[in-house]
C-alpha cells in the first residue's frame, strides 16, 4: 500500500473521473467539482499495486469564531472503494501523519453512522459542534447557510486547544467557503 498526495491543480481528468463516479455510486449524486473548486486542496490517493482504494482531501478553510480567525484544513470527500478491510483506516492515519507533519488542524463533518469509524482511527468526534456553523454567503451561491443538527464534527488538532476554545461559548463559528 502507498500513499499519494496531489494537490488539486495537479488532477487528471483520469482520477478526477474516478472520484465523480465513486461519489455517485456512493451518494447517487456527485455534488463537488474537483476541476473548479478544489485546486488548493490536497488530496490522498491509497493505492495498492497501481489501483485506488480510498481517498480523501483536506481544503484550506477559514474560520471566524470570537472575532479571531483560524485556518484549517476540512476533511472531506473521503471515501472506501474497498470497504470492511482497512483502507480507510490507513487513509485516515495518513491525513493525521500529515497533520501531525505540518502542524495543522483537520476538521470536517460526519453522520453519526461513520461516527465510530473516525473515532477508531484516534479522531475526536463531537456532537454539539456542526449546528453552531454558518456559512454567511450561502444566499449568494445557493449553498447551505447551516448544517443538519444530526451531524457530528471530527477533528484532528496537533497543537491542542482548538476545540476547547470553540468550547468555550455557544456563538456561531463562520466559515469563509461552502460546507466541504
Ligand atoms: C466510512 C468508510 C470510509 C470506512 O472505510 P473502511 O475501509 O470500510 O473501514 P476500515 O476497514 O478501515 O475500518 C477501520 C475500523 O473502523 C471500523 N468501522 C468501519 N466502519 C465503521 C462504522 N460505520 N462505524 C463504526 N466503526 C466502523 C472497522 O470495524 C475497523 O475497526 P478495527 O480497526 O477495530 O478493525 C467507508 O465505509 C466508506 O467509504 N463509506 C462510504 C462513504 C462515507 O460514508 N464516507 C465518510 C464521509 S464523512
């Protein structure tokens, strides 16, 4: 098994082809564009002898919460195409290495279904964080302006005390792009 990191300028129509189609078999709909929106994202590619068995990616985000910004890396569009035999796992330890690596903080939204998935892989997962979000130009481009209180927050921090500062109040925590 390898671990391929690109980043999204650098896609080709090949793989970005292979993601779109996993998504609609995964979610029958495929609702991102890698090609428009994703190129300074980084993207994770487990490979084992040539062929993709998960992916994922971490997009640089914004975040406003008590008038102080954060930038984070948002986890998102992770998926298994080969499910039940530890490649998301390795997928998500390799996105924690890369965090540990660069010092930042990974953060993104799940259903509570895959809740314990991100927690066997050494996530916190938090249920009282996604409903305080807002993304305050949703009315702009048709986006979500919030989240589905049902979701669950995961997040990797190697520096320690992200999560205790949004903790520490109930405000909203403003996001500078569309939910990931
Ligand atoms: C969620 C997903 C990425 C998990 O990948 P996977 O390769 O099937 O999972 P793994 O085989 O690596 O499992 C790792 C561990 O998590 C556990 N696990 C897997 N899915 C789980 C779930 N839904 N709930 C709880 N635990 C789970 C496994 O039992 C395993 O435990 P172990 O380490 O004790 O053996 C995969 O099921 C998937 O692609 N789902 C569809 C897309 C999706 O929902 N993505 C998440 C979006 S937020």
């Amino acid at each position: 098994m390898t671990i391929e990191i690109q980043t999204g300028h650098d896609l080709s129509d090949e793989i970005i082809d292979m993601m779109n189609q996993q998504r609609v078999q995964e979610y029958e709909i495929n609702t991102k564009n890698f090609r428009q929106n994703e190129q300074d994202s980084t993207f994770f590619f487990l490979r084992d002898g040539g062929q993709v068995t998960a992916f994922g990616m971490l997009k640089p985000i914004t975040l406003i919460h008590q008038g102080q910004m954060t930038t984070v890396l948002g986890i998102g569009n992770i998926i298994a195409r080969d499910k039940s035999a530890g490649n998301g796992k390795q997928l998500m330890l390799s996105i924690k290495a890369y965090l540990d690596d660069k010092q930042r903080i990974g953060l993104g939204f799940c259903n509570s279904h895959v809740a314990g998935f991100y927690r066997k892989c050494g996530y916190q997962v938090l249920n009282d964080l996604p409903e305080r979000f807002r993304y305050p130009l949703a009315s702009l481009n048709g986006e979500k302006e919030k989240l589905s209180p049902a979701l669950n927050s995961l997040c990797h921090d190697p520096i320690g005390g992200f999560i205790e500062a949004l903790q520490s109040d109930d405000d909203h925590i403003y996001i500078n792009q569309p939910f990931w």
